[in-house]
C-alpha cells in the first residue's frame, strides 16, 4: 500500500492549504463494512504492562485517590526526564512526571488551587514555587482582579456554577495527528509562515496572534526535545504505524503535561492510525496481535493521564474525569464509512484491559454506519456501559464538517479548525427562584436582580411568573457574558494552551460553550405552575421557601407536548439572550444542556423548586428527566428528550440512559438489537446524544456497600463515564436514585 500525502513546500500566505490531515485521511482510508472477528486479545506484553498499572492504581485508590504528588516542579513540557512503567514490556512510551500516576503542579491556572490540592494530601507547595507567585500573576488572580461586585455575586450565590475562573477552562482539541503526519520541523515552518503573514498596520488581535505563534513554535521545539529524551525523533513525518501512534500519543502526551483542562479530548484519531496501520499490515511489517499491541498501550497510556485538583474540584466534576474524548465512526459528507479495523481495535481494549471511563469513547452514531460496527458497540455497551453515542448525521447537517471531534463531553468541534472556549453552566432553578422572590436569592435573600417585580399571590399566576423569569433570564445572561469575556481574556494571557494550540490553525474559528442547568426542573415547575394548583410558602422575610402543589401536572420525560415544549422555549429563550452579547475574540455562542456530576451540587445549593423537589436535592444530570418522573417507559422519555433543538444548543444535549439488562431482551442477540433499533429510532427524530448504561440497580447498591469487589466498575454519567467506586458517597446515591428503565 502507498499511503499518498500532502506534503508540501510551506509558502508564505499559504497556511490554510499547506496542512490538510483531513484530505490525507479522505484519499487513504480503508473503511470496513465487517464484523469483529479479527479482533485478538492482549499481548503478552500488554498483560505485564496493565498488571504492573493495575497494581499502581490500588495503591492510589487505598491512598485516598493520590498516589504521589511533586511538589517542587512546575510542569511543562520538558520538565520531567523520561518515566517508564515497566520498560522490557513498554511499546509504546512516555509518562505525564517521571514516575506512574505521581501528579505534577500546573499553577499557571491558579496557585492557590494547587496549594490547596497539595495541603489536602498532607503536604506543601515548595517555598520557591510559591515565591514565584509573589512576582508573577496566575490566571485566577487576574480574573478576580478584573470581576466587578456583580458578577461576584452571581458566583457566591451559584447562579453561575463551576466557572473555569480557579482552574484551566480545557476543551480545546489539539490535531494530535498532525505531528505524525508532517513531523514537528514542518509544522513549525508552518508557524512561521503564519507569523510573518501577520503583516501590515498592528492592531491588537495582530499582536496577540504573534505572541500566540511565537508561544506555539516553542513548544513544537519542545515536543522535539521531551520526545528525544524517550529515544523518539519526531521532528520528522512518522513512516510505520508503530511511529503513528508513538507520534500521536506524544502529541497528546505534550497537552497533558502543561494544561489541567476541564476536559482535554484526544479528538479523532483511530480512523487516522488505521491508515498506517493496514500499511505495515499488507507489507508484513506487524501482525494483528503487534496491531491491537499498540492500541492497548496506547489506550493504556490514557487511562493513567492524573491531574492535581482539590476537594472542590471533585464536587462539581466528580470521579476525577479526565476526558480524554476520542470520537470513533461515523460517515463521510461522500457516504462512505469512517469506520476502519481500528475503530474495532479501540473497543476492543475494553476487553484487553477491562471497562474503564478513559478514554472517553464517543460513538459517532449514524443511520447508514456498517451492520457489523453497530453489533460491536451494542454489544459493548452491554456488556461495559463504556460507551455514549452521538449523532453523526445531524452534526454534519448542521455544522457542516465530517472531521471532527467531541470536547469534553458532548460539544462538536472541526478538528484542527475551531477551538472551544469552555463557559460552565447557568443554574436555571436558582434563576427561577429569584424570579419568583423579587430578585432575591432564595436562601439568605440578598438582592441579586434589580427590577423583578414582587410577587405577592396566593397561587402563582403563570404568565406573571414567565414574564418575571424572561427578565431573570435576559440579566443572567448579561452577567454570565460578562463573566466568560473576562475568563478567556485571562486565560489566553496568563494559561495560555501552547502545545495543544500548535496543532491548530493559527487563527481558528471559536465557540463560546455556555451552559444551562436544571432544564427538566424548570419545565416541571413552569407545568406545575400552569397545569396544578401551586401556592408559594413563604417565610417571615416574604421569600418563597417551599410549595403546595394542588392537582396534577404533565411532567418532562412522558412524552407530552404540553410539558416538553415549555422545556423547548426555554432553551431558545435563553441561547436567545445570550447571543446578544459581545464575546471574546467574536466566538460564537453555543449552549448546551449538561451538567457533568455537577448536578450534585446544584442541587445542595438551590432550594425547594415549584414541581415538588425539595430544597437540596440533587438537579437531574443535563437534559434527563428527573429521577423516577418518567413513567411512562423508556421510549416516552427518549422522546422527551430527542424534541430538545439541536440549534438551540449546539454545545450539546446530554442524556444519560439507564436501563436494566432484561429491558432490551432475555437473549444477548435480542438485546443488541434492540439496543440498534433503539439507537437509530431515537436519533433518527434528530436526537443528540445518549449514554447508554445496561446494568441493574442492585449492582450499584452492592457496589456502594463493598468498592473493593468493583476496581472497574464504569457507569456513564452525564457525557462522560466514571468509575463508580471514585465517585463520592452522594454522588453514587445520586446514581443509584435515577430512573432504571424496566421496559421499553
């Protein structure tokens, strides 16, 4: 096989031709139309490596979640000298530090962050690291320093949760593929194409774009130095398909060792390993074993990836997620399949290594993928509820590009093309409540919003309560524009994403990914409010502490209009309101409806909400319905769901799916078809994305009760997986708590 490349002379004003993965992919693939029966198991080698892991992991688990942390080295891409687990078995190599699982220090994003993270663990950030932060200004501090009172209100009151003010906002995708494709002494002659492109009379996104390039050819030169300390030469194009996934994994390896991002999504990367991989399996060069080798150490290497964050962190993202995203599948705009022997090889690591929530394998799920792929992931699903889908066909149709990746969670982004500034979420339910209290926050009653009408009645009027909360709405989006302009100023100037961003065109397209909460609730609420009877107590300071609902209303998740359109208005009432707001270097703002393990905590900090649930309990994960509310079987609520407007929310719509295993069928065949059938009928109404967890409630109690008979026990969450037994007592409740679908 002749792989044809792209490969050209860099020209200046040439950049937007010059570096094409997308066109090596499209003219080199090999697309498979079969079944997984090609698929081997572990290696030898691979065996012994995940042996040794495992081993490192239960230390870390019976250490409190935290093996070892550095507290001398601020982590760059060069700071740490090779690390091996266990090098005669190795493949592929590369480790974040210098030894498995010790977390390193990355207090560009906050350094009280980190000092607070290495207090908890019983030790001390280094006087000289420390001292750094008397001279130097991290992104936190500059944030703050630029807030006004308002929006400082906004945050203490949770109003606007989980802000990437205290810690490095993530969800930017790097083209790890490019270092493989073009080697790192291309690339950087690309960046200085690009910078001396940026020519002519200054204006200030000139100045920053240089400063920015500048920034990205250094840590391409560095990526050269960290890779040739491991005895890799990546300063050229990778030739074999072992160099492929080595280059890659260093690529990626790069990102890790200098950002602690929200999320930090690998991107799309199997179906581009598959071009080398089926070189060098035609020409004899490796087996299938030697394949899936390089796949497993490779997704080995992944799931070890360990940041250093406190306590509070693991309240809003619980389970310690990395998010480390890789969209595998979907189909070409010209109808052919994405899907390669590779796509099979990265599931397949399920088995070789066991279920794991890292990395994140996303399905890029559509109508006419090929038969034998869709029986693999059903039956994955199954048996690991590993996997979360989203749809292909309607993300293509509405974004546009056939290359692209998943950040974080649930958001598309064109690989290479467009970034992600991450926005965190809007609490809806606290943004309802003030509507009905004046402005005042529920719980101590300090104003927040000025204006909002008092609101006196016996029993709440539902066109006074719409009107109150689209002017709650219009100011939260105000402030929660404001509030995302400052982060992203700051983080550009002060956490700056070098290596992830040199693997991106120079000037890239961006989105601006806000985020609403507790969408069910308020649909619920606003149903109860104008279907039942609902009659506000309240207490001696007037604010409504609690409600008697008379009568019976529709409620989210039973597929009833009545109900799921108010949930539909809402969500383009607020992207609406957002989208008149100045951004950022102009991103465009998206939305999504997701709340991470986030749902927790919103919960513990709103009060009780008009539809019956009481002051702190836990918010449904992103677009589900609340717990045990969808009665009318798993299809009502899918459909629920799926009438939610992508175009409303184009950073994403999740939904998190439980079902117990006799649901889909008392055979594993029937199961799996069903399983497709459920999948395609759900995304075929234009549905976003589903986690899908097959598994039976009990389990988890079990698991609850005794972790150490569940290592790797891993349950979808809300866009992401987790092992179950890392998650925290209230948040594996929450778990437990949610609907588990019995019929269809």
């Amino acid at each position: 096989m002749e792989i044809v490349t792209n490969t050209e002379t860099f020209k200046k004003g040439n950049w937007t031709t010059t570096i094409n993965v997308y066109d090596f992919v499209v003219k080199n693939i090999t697309p498979y139309e079969g079944t997984a029966d090609f698929l081997v198991g572990p290696s030898n080698k691979t065996t012994k490596l995940w042996e040794a892991c495992k081993q490192q992991l239960l230390k870390e688990r019976q250490n409190n979640g935290c093996l070892a942390i550095d507290t001398e080295t601020i982590s760059n891409i060069t700071a740490f000298g090779p690390g091996y687990i266990d090098k005669e078995n190795e493949v592929i190599v590369g480790l974040q530090t210098d030894v498995l699982l010790k977390r390193a220090m990355k207090p560009f994003g906050g350094i009280k962050l980190v000092e607070s993270a290495v207090k908890e663990k019983g030790l001390q950030v280094s006087e000289r690291v420390s001292d750094i932060f008397n001279y130097a200004k991290d992104h936190n501090q500059a944030v703050f320093d630029a807030y006004d009172t308002e929006i400082k209100i906004y945050r203490s009151k949770h109003v606007l949760t989980g802000l990437p003010d205290n810690y490095a906002r993530g969800r930017i995708i790097g083209d790890f593929r490019r270092l493989p494709l073009y080697g790192a002494d291309a690339l950087i002659d690309a960046k200085k194409a690009d910078f001396a492109n940026v020519a002519g009379e200054m204006s200030e996104h000139k100045v920053r774009l240089r400063e920015e390039i500048t920034s990205q050819i250094k840590a391409l030169q560095d990526m050269k130095t960290m890779a040739l300390s491991y005895g890799v030469d990546v300063s050229k194009p990778a030739t074999t398909a072992y160099e492929a996934v080595q280059f890659t994994y260093l690529a990626y390896l790069s990102a890790v060792k200098e950002q602690d991002g929200a999320a930090m999504s690998l991107g799309n990367v199997s179906s581009f390993l598959d071009i080398y991989i089926e070189q060098d399996l035609k020409s004899g060069l490796i087996t299938e074993e030697e394949a899936q080798e390089f796949i497993d150490q490779f997704v080995m290497k992944l799931r070890v990836v360990r940041h250093l964050r406190p306590g509070a962190y693991d309240e809003i993202f619980g389970g310690d997620p990395t998010w480390v995203t890789e969209a595998i599948g979907g189909q070409f705009h010209d109808g052919r399949t994405k899907v390669t022997k590779t796509s099979f090889r990265f599931l397949q690591t399920l088995y070789n290594l066991g279920a794991s929530p890292e990395p994140n394998l996303t399905i890029l799920w559509s109508q006419n993928l090929p038969k034998g792929f869709k029986d693999f992931c059903a039956q994955v699903s199954i048996d690991t509820s590993s996997l979360q889908y989203e749809n292909d066909d309607l993300m293509k149709a509405n974004r546009g590009s056939d290359d692209y990746g998943i950040a974080c969670c649930v958001s598309y982004q064109k690989i290479g093309k467009s970034i992600q500034h991450f926005g965190a979420r809007a609490n809806l339910p606290k943004a309802l409540l003030m509507a009905l209290n004046g402005g005042r926050e529920e719980d101590k009653g300090a104003l927040v919003i000025n204006n909002i009408p008092e609101m006196n009645d016996e029993v709440l009027d539902y066109d006074k309560v719409f009107t109150a909360f689209k002017i709650t709405m219009a100011e939260v989006a105000r402030v929660y524009a404001k509030s995302m302009f400052i982060i992203h100023y700051m983080h550009d100037k002060y956490y700056y994403e070098r290596a992830q961003m040199a693997l991106i065109d120079s000037d890239p397209a961006i989105d601006i990914a806000y985020g609403a909460a507790g969408i069910s609730i308020i649909a619920d609420s606003l149903s109860a409010i104008k279907y039942a009877k609902v009659k506000p107590i309240r207490n001696e300071q007037g604010l409504t502490v609690d409600f008697n609902i008379e009568g019976d209303f529709p409620k989210f998740g039973n597929d009833d209009n009545r109900v799921d359109d108010i949930a539909i208005e809402i969500t383009s009432l607020f992207i609406d309101e957002l989208r008149k707001h100045k951004t950022y270097k102009n991103a465009t703002p998206t939305l999504s409806l997701l709340t991470i393990t986030s749902n927790v905590m919103y919960g513990t900090n709103t009060g009780a909400t008009p539809d019956g649930r009481k002051g702190g309990e836990s918010f449904a994960p992103g677009a589900n319905p609340m717990h045990g509310r969808d009665v009318n079987g798993a299809i009502a609520s899918l459909n629920s769901v799926s009438k939610l407007k992508y175009n409303d929310a184009q950073d994403g719509i999740s939904y998190t799916f439980s079902m117990i295993p006799k649901s889909l069928g008392s055979t594993k065949e029937d199961q799996i078809l069903n399983l497709k059938t459920t999948l395609d009928a759900y995304f075929g109404k234009d549905a976003h994305h589903l986690n899908v967890n097959v598994l039976n409630r009990e389990t988890l109690m079990d698991a609850y009760e005794h972790p150490e008979n569940y290592p790797q026990l891993t349950i979808r969450v809300s866009g992401y997986a987790v092992n179950f037994v890392r998650l925290s007592k209230a948040h594996q409740l929450e778990v437990i708590s949610r609907t588990f679908h019995d019929r269809m």
